[in-house]
C-alpha cells in the first residue's frame, strides 16, 4: 500500500512538472515576445552612462512606462523601473537620478521619483525614439 502511494505521488509529480514546463515559454520565445512588447530599438544592452551628472540633458516617460533619458544632443537610453514605480511614472514630475560617486549611471542603480527610490532592472541605449513615438501616435489618432 505504501508503495502505491509513493508510485502515485511520483506519478503526480511527473505529470505536474510536465505540464508547468509546457506552459512557460522557451528561451527565446520570451526574448522575442519581451523584445516586441517594447516599440524601441536597442543598440546596446545593459550599457552605462559616464560621466552622467554632467551629461543627461532630459528625460520623459517612453511609450512602455520606461524612463527615457536623453544624453547631450542625440544619445538615448531606455531604463526599465519596478513595475510599482513604472506603473505611476506617467503621474510624476518630480525625478531625480541618484548618481553614484564614480559618477556612472547602469543597471543596479536607483532614481528617485516623487521622493521613492526606484531600482533601474535594466538600462539600455536605443536609437532616436521619437520615430517610435511618432508612429504610435498616428496609430492612435487613426482609431
């Protein structure tokens, strides 16, 4: 009798495991699927800014509730926040970009929104992004 309950409980597991593995995408399924969710293109993953006290000229809030930053005249970089920060950055005005002393901004580091601090998961630079946003604009006026 015991050995039936072990057999079946083994069997259960088998079973419970197989179907959560079919259930979570492959690899690059996600990659492609986290890659179409955002309207950006990427240049360069997980990159820095040096020198960034100095050098972020502006920042806005991007099409997919990222932080846009604008680096002197023509460099953008998209920092992807917590999703509680994200989902309220629209509302904010007031953002500060917490740099640490050696004076580089990555991934790992904090900015502080309307006085919460607010972890960078990523922080990549992309292309222009006002083509995205122009695009998505004329999407929307055309519904």
């Amino acid at each position: 009798m015991r050995t039936l309950i072990a057999a079946g409980a083994a069997l259960i597991t088998l079973i419970a495991g197989g179907l959560a593995a079919a259930d979570e995408p492959t690899t690059e399924a996600a990659a492609a699927t986290e890659e179409a969710a955002s309207p950006y293109t990427v240049i360069e993953e997980n990159a820095h800014i040096a020198f960034a006290n100095r050098r972020i000229s502006s920042f806005r809030v991007g099409l997919d509730r990222s932080l846009i930053l604008r680096v002197g005249a023509s460099r953008y970089y998209r920092a992807e926040l917590d999703e509680s920060c994200a989902r309220d950055l629209r509302w904010e005005i007031d953002i500060g970009v917490r740099i640490p002393a050696n004076g580089a901004l990555q991934r790992g580091d904090t900015v502080v929104i309307d006085g919460r601090r607010c972890f960078l998961h990523s922080l990549d630079e992309i292309a222009d992004p006002r083509p995205a946003e122009q695009a998505a604009q004329a999407a929307e006026n055309q519904q």
